[in-house]
C-alpha cells in the first residue's frame, strides 16, 4: 500500500463512521506518512495494512487515569 492522500483518507473515515473535514484528512495523511514509507521495502508481505480511520477516534480518546 503507498502512502495516502487526503482525498483517499476522506472516504476511508467516511465508511468508518467518522466523517472529517479536509484539514483533518491533511493531518492525518501527514502523521502517518512516515509509516508508510517506513513499510515501503517490505509493503505487501505483512499480514495488514495500516488503517488510517480510525486515527481521529485514537487522537482524542481521553485517558483514563
């Protein structure tokens, strides 16, 4: 899988139940960019791919203490 753009992270998040606007799917795309290309020499032999949708729902979990 390469890197996503925003307009792919759009509907990805969409179908996850978590609509976001376009600064968001900028955020996103470029948080987890360097994953990607971190993947990129071993891209297509793991078991997954990296989902992006549910980041905004992780970002503002509160912790519980």
């Amino acid at each position: 899988m390469t890197r996503p753009t925003p307009k792919e992270i759009k509907p990805i998040a969409q179908v996850a139940g978590i609509p976001v606007d376009d600064e968001i799917a900028t955020r996103i795309a470029n948080s987890i960019g360097p994953a990607f290309e971190g993947f990129e020499a071993i891209a297509g032999t793991l078991p997954f791919d990296l989902e992006p949708a549910s980041y905004v729902v992780a970002q503002t979990a509160k912790v519980s203490k």
